[in-house]
C-alpha cells in the first residue's frame, strides 16, 4: 500500500528566508507525486505535480519540488517566503496504475515571521 | 461555475441524524472524488466515481456511509445514524477522468461537518 510522511508538523520562517518541506513517499514502482496548498476556508489547490522525465519540477506561486528516487523523497522548495505563503501543504502520491484515489500526508503548516 | 462547489459549507446535526452533503463538480469532468479531512490530517479517500458509478468505494469507512451520482454529474455523499466521530471537513474533486490516477484533482472548499 502507498503512503506518505511529511515529518515536520509546524514550520516557521521568516519572510525573505528560503523554505523547504520535506515529503517521503511508500510505493513499490515511480509513482505521480504533488503537491497541494490548502488555505484557511479554502479548498486544496494543486502547486505541482510529478510525472516522469526531469526530476525538479516547477510549480505556481514560485515554488519547485524535486524528486529523488534513492531517498524517496518529494521535497518542496521556494526561495523567497512571502507572508501570503502561510497555509498548510499537503504532499501526495497517485498510483500509475489501478486506484485513482490520492494518498496524502498528514501535512505541514507554515507559519510565516514578518 | 468554474470550480467544484459544495453545499452546505456547515453542517450541525446530533447524533443518530441523517445528513446530506452535496458536491457539483466542474462541468465536463467526468471522474469525481469524496475525501475526508479530519482535524490535524490530510484528507483520506472515501470513494471514487467514473461517471454514474462508483468505481472505487473502499475507502467508506462502514455501511453508514453511501454516495450517489444518478446523471453523472452532482454528486451526494449520505450519513445515516451520524456519529461525533464522524465530524470532519468532506472534500470534494472532479477530474477530467481520460487520464488515470496521474490527473489533476480540482478540489471544492468542503463542508464542515459537527456531530453533537
């Protein structure tokens, strides 16, 4: 079965300063992988996805998350944290195959410092 | 509109009622998700639908849990004998459905669901 860990619970960064959260996934082959936002009051909207091909992968908002298939990872990145960026993010993995539901981790929520 | 819809945003009801929560997917997509999102969790998967039929409903956690999408497109997720457990947000997703498990789900903003 496909999961997702997403270790840190509560992030917080200054506004200015670089981000990255850190996603590792469970699945037995490459699997699709995203990566949501979810604002308060809001629905979950997509910041990128992961296919195949290149492995750093460019998103909406200024962010990327690159993949790495010897750690299992997904990890998102930005560079420059605006204060808009609070929310919590949501990694998730879909399988190439079969289910077409997404299995998400339990998510990490950014605090952003002025 | 341009994006899924969910109705009612709140729901408050006492245990043992029955409840309805609706989904009006974006038009044209054919696939349509039912998740839900506990306090502090990311959403789970309840049960998927390929146009009027339930492809997937493995994630429904027990018999009191049932889904509809009679024309294929509004879709109702049914309650029976509500529990406090569960009280969570219900989410929404339609997918355009031509592209397997790798397509983009478009979610709505849920429906908050209180059991007292």
């Amino acid at each position: 079965a496909q999961s997702v860990t997403q270790p840190d619970i509560h992030i917080t960064v200054s506004e200015g300063a670089s981000l990255e959260l850190r996603c590792n996934y469970s699945y037995g082959a490459t699997p699709y992988l995203f990566w949501y936002v979810q604002s308060p009051g809001q629905g979950l909207q997509l910041l990128l996805k992961y296919f195949s091909g290149d492995t750093l992968v460019q998103g909406i908002k200024g962010f990327e998350a690159e993949f790495k298939r010897s750690q299992s990872s997904f990890n998102l990145r930005k560079p420059s944290v605006h204060w808009s960026d609070a929310a919590e993010y949501f990694c998730a993995v879909g399988a190439v195959t079969g289910r077409r539901a997404l299995t998400f981790g339990s998510g990490t929520r950014l605090q952003v410092q002025p | 509109g341009a994006g899924v819809s969910q109705t009612p945003s709140n729901k408050v009801t006492e245990k043992g009622k029955y409840v309805e929560l609706r989904c009006d997917p974006i038009s044209g997509h054919t696939a349509l998700y039912w998740y839900r999102q506990s306090l502090g969790q990311g959403p789970e998967f309840l049960i998927y639908f390929q146009g009027t039929g339930a492809a997937d409903d493995s994630g429904l956690p027990n018999d009191r849990f049932f889904a509809v999408r009679p024309e294929g497109s509004v879709s109702t997720l049914k309650i029976q004998r509500t529990e406090r457990g569960d009280s969570a947000v219900y989410l929404c997703a339609s997918s355009s459905g031509g592209q397997g498990g790798g397509e983009t789900q478009y979610f709505g903003p849920g429906t908050r669901l209180l059991v007292l």
